[in-house]
C-alpha cells in the first residue's frame, strides 16, 4: 500500500507538473504564421460545402509536414498517413502542437497548437481530456493532427468523442480518429507520447487554455 501511495503521488506530480508548464508556455508559430485572434475560415469551398480539392492536402504534402514537425521520418509515420488518407481522403487542415498528460489508469490529458489551412490563416487552439490508460506517471508529446470538413475553426471548439475501436498502432506511431457530425481529426501521436488511453473518452478544443477537462 505503502508503494503503492508513492507511486501515485509520483504519478500525479508529474502530471501536474506537466500541467503548470504547458499552460505557463506559449506556442511558437512556423515562420509565416501568424496567430488569429478571431475565428478563421477555409480558403473555398465546392458547391456542395466541402473543401475544394485545391484547398486540401495531398498525401506527399502531408508526409513533408508532418516529417518536418516530427523532426525524422518512419515507417509508422507513413503506414499512419496512409490510413488516414485511406479512411478520409485529403484532410483540408492540420494541427501541430504538443501534450502532455498524467494517469494513474484514469488521467488528464492537456494540449496546445496550432490550426492551419492550406494556403489559408492559422489560429492557435487548445484541448484538455480525460484519458483511460494502464500506465503510471505522466508524458508529453509531439501531436500532429489531421482535419477533415472543417469549413470555419468555429465548428472546432467542441467535445469531440473518440471512435470506439479506431486506434491503430504501428512501428511505435499511433492514430486515432475524433468525430463530430462530418468534422473528423485525426491526431497523430509518436513514441513516449502514444497510450492506449488516447483513444477513449473525449476531448474538448477551446479558444483559450482551460484547466478544466470538461
């Protein structure tokens, strides 16, 4: 019992840690970027509402990106992209940003980065969780996350419940998928920061950066 309080204190600890240093850090912008303080819109859109072709990102676009904001490419990575894009087509944004998280079985997970559009604005964007996992302690990760059908940043902030069953998992990269109506993201997570906890309950996008994962 003993241990077992100690670990636990341990876990939440750096979980909190985590915490109080995402939210005392602010996000860097990719040179060109430039943060939004209202709400953004997708460059087009086709008569039908959706994005228009010229306005999403081919897959080879995809892999560069998210190459360069992981910092090295893997098979994981691609086999990852690959089933995005084969589950949903070409997503016509992306959110690049970090997480972190602590757990002990149920834990907090808690975000910031940045929406882009292609050829279009960025704005940053927050989220905050429950998460469900086996592990103890805390994390942080790199998140690159697909965005499909998402025609104004506004229709973001919401509760975005994960998809039972979605997570797939491959060479130490993991993906999952979040949907609300047809807006589907897809948050790619590598290495330390991949847990099966991930993929269950929900996660809350916000404007602001909030403490409360509700």
């Amino acid at each position: 019992m003993n241990a077992f309080r100690k670990i636990r204190q341990v876990g939440l600890g750096v979980g909190l840690a985590l915490l109080m240093g995402m939210a005392s850090t602010s996000t860097s912008f990719a040179e060109g970027d430039q943060p939004a303080n209202g709400d953004i819109q997708a460059p087009h859109t086709a008569d039908n509402g959706a994005p228009a072709n010229t306005d999403t990102y081919s897959a080879d676009e995809v892999r560069d990106a998210a190459t360069k904001f992981f910092g090295s490419s893997s098979e994981g990575l691609a086999k990852a992209i690959e089933k995005a894009f084969a589950d949903h087509g070409r997503p016509n944004a992306y959110i690049a940003g970090t997480e972190g998280g602590g757990a002990i079985v149920v834990g907090l997970r808690y975000g910031k980065g940045v929406l882009q559009y292609k050829g279009g604005d960025s704005q940053k964007v927050y989220w905050q969780g429950p998460s469900i996992g086996w592990d103890f302690g805390g994390n942080a990760s790199k998140v690159f996350t697909l965005v499909y059908n998402l025609r104004s940043s506004s229709q973001l902030f919401q509760r975005f419940p994960a998809v039972d069953g979605s997570l797939y998992v491959v060479a130490g990269v993991g993906i999952n998928y979040q949907k609300s109506g047809d807006i589907v993201l897809a948050p790619i997570r590598a290495g330390v920061g991949l847990r099966a906890g991930a993929s269950l309950g929900y996660v809350h996008y916000t404007r602001e950066a909030s403490v409360i994962p509700l």
